[in-house]
C-alpha cells in the first residue's frame, strides 16, 4: 500500500507525514474527524496504514466537493 494515497478510493491523500523522512508537526489530518462507517469499511489490513482523502475521512461520495473546499 502506497501510505500517499487513499486506501478508500485511491487517489493521493494529501498527508504531510505520507513519505516524509522525519515526523511533521503539522497535517490537514491531525485534527480531521473521520466518519467512523469510512474506517469500518475498509479491511482490517488497511487500516492504520495510510491515510484517508480529505474528501473520504467526511465520508462524502467520490466526486463530491468538501464543503470547506470554497
């Protein structure tokens, strides 16, 4: 599994810490809240190993612009 993309749907995640070197101290997912039903979805060995997309973690439908993406 790429840990840049979305185990979800596959596209990149936008995750700071995704190839990063070191640790980062700051990432869009640090602080996001994640659909609980987008995490139980995916297959145990999924988890944990990437991130989710933005437009995943709200559990918003492929194609669907994040509210806060104005």
């Amino acid at each position: 599994m790429n840990p840049a993309h979305c185990p979800c749907c596959g596209q990149r995640n936008q995750c700071a810490q995704a190839g990063a070197a070191a640790p980062v101290t700051e990432c869009w997912c640090f602080g996001a809240a994640v659909d609980p039903e987008v995490l139980d979805s995916l297959p145990p060995e999924q988890r944990n190993s990437a991130c989710l997309c933005p437009r995943c973690a709200q559990g918003l439908a492929p194609g669907t612009t994040s509210p806060s993406a104005d």
